[in-house]
C-alpha cells in the first residue's frame, strides 16, 4: 500500500498520479515493505483445511451409515 510521509497517510493505488506522486501535497509516494506471511498464519490455514477436510469426510461417512 503506497505511503505518504508528508500526508503521514496512506494513498489508495488509483489515487497515485503516474509519475508516482501524492494527489494531496505532490511528493514522492514510498511504497511500504511487502512483509511475508507469518509462518503462525499458515499453520492456523493449514490446521483449519485439515480439520475441514476430516469433518467433511465425517459427515460423509455419517450420511453413508445412515
């Protein structure tokens, strides 16, 4: 997400004019620093598919027998 340290606020993409400049105080946008996904996030994404997955078949299987 684009930001302005002059504005001390962040700029929406369609915002930017093409040269790359704020449209409120036209100065230069930084663009803040891609963070990688933390890797306590994807174990919660993994953890939550494998659950879904095995209570999915559960209840397929309780449908079967039923």
């Amino acid at each position: 997400m684009p930001w302005c340290d002059t504005c001390d606020r962040l700029v929406d993409d369609d915002q930017v004019t093409d040269e790359g400049h704020c449209p409120t105080c036209d100065s230069k946008i930084v663009a803040g620093p891609k963070e990688p996904m933390p890797w306590r996030f994807r174990l919660m994404i993994i953890a939550t598919v494998i659950y879904l997955g095995w209570r999915a078949y559960q209840g397929v299987e309780w449908l079967v027998h039923r």
